[in-house]
C-alpha cells in the first residue's frame, strides 16, 4: 500500500473490478462538474478539454471512477473548478475532511467606511450566532432545527469574518 492510500483510503478511486464500491461523493461531484459544463454547443468533456489543454478522451478517463488507469490531479482539478466555475469538487473534498469552503468576494476597492460596516456586520453575526446557542440551550435540550440554526449562524457568521479579512488583507501595503 502506497503511502497516500495508507494516509487516506478513502480518498482511493475505485477500480474497475466489477464488485467495486458505487462512486463516492467525490466521484459523483467531478463527474457532475464535468458533465454539466457546456461550451457553445458542446458540453461535458468535449466542451471543458480544450479550455484545459486535454483530450476529451482523456479528460472524460480521468474523471471516471470506473477507469483507473489516468486520475485527476489536484492541479487539473483545480483547473475544471476555474474554467467551470463549479466548486462541488472543492465542498466535497472539504467535507472529507470536515471542513467549509466560503467564497472571498472582491474588496480591493471597498472604502473605509465600508471596512467598518463590515466590522459590524462581522460582530452583528456573532452576536446573532451567541443568541441563537443561547436559545438552543436554554430549555436544556437541542432540537434537529435549533442544530440546523446553530450551524447555520455560525456559518454567516464566519463569512463575515473572512469577508472582513479578506478585505484588510487587501490594504497590506508592502514597502
């Protein structure tokens, strides 16, 4: 066993054996990406390899986990994202390895003012997030929904915050 296979076999692709595994979530998301992607009046592979200097035949190998012989690298896969502008990949890689992925807008030409309302909006979704725990808590049980309201104020929470530093990153002035 190689060592990436030792370190995540579930990150493996299946073989062509036909008692092999169904395709994963991973699997199922390159696919997707690359099947919806259309190009003029092509789509799926014929529309997506020459954007990405491939074969369609190869691109189409690639992204199947019924062929084994060529895979996606995390490069080329990092291309398909670019080009299709489809993340599916990225949240199910991300969810692998129980992680979120949040999309940085373009601050670069955001004012000061700006900057602070986003500070604020920052700590408004905090404090919206403390409230919503503090009601789930409150009756000391936790419901499927109260969970679901947790998770999702945090998550509006932590764009704002990485809204906010995205955009004071792009005031870094290098001397």
């Amino acid at each position: 066993m190689d060592q990436a296979t030792h370190l995540a076999p579930h990150l493996v692709r299946r073989t062509s054996h036909p008692t092999a595994s169904p395709p994963d979530a991973l699997d199922l998301a390159v696919m997707q990406t690359v099947a919806d992607f259309r190009h003029g009046r092509r789509r799926g592979a014929a529309a997506l390899a020459p954007l990405l200097r491939m074969n369609p035949g190869t691109l189409a190998n690639k992204v199947s986990p019924a062929f084994t012989g060529q895979q996606l690298t995390l490069r080329e896969a990092l291309s398909v994202m670019q080009a299709t502008q489809n993340y599916a990949i990225l949240q199910s890689l991300c969810l692998l390895v129980e992680h979120v992925a949040h999309p940085l807008p373009d601050f670069s030409r955001c004012s000061d003012a700006a900057l602070l309302d986003l500070w604020s909006q920052c700590q408004a979704r905090l404090g919206a997030h403390a409230g919503t725990v503090h009601g789930a808590l409150a009756d000391g049980v936790i419901t499927r929904a109260e969970m679901r309201e947790v998770r999702n104020t945090l998550q509006y929470a932590m764009a704002a915050g990485l809204e906010f530093i995205a955009r004071m990153e792009g005031l870094i002035r290098e001397h």
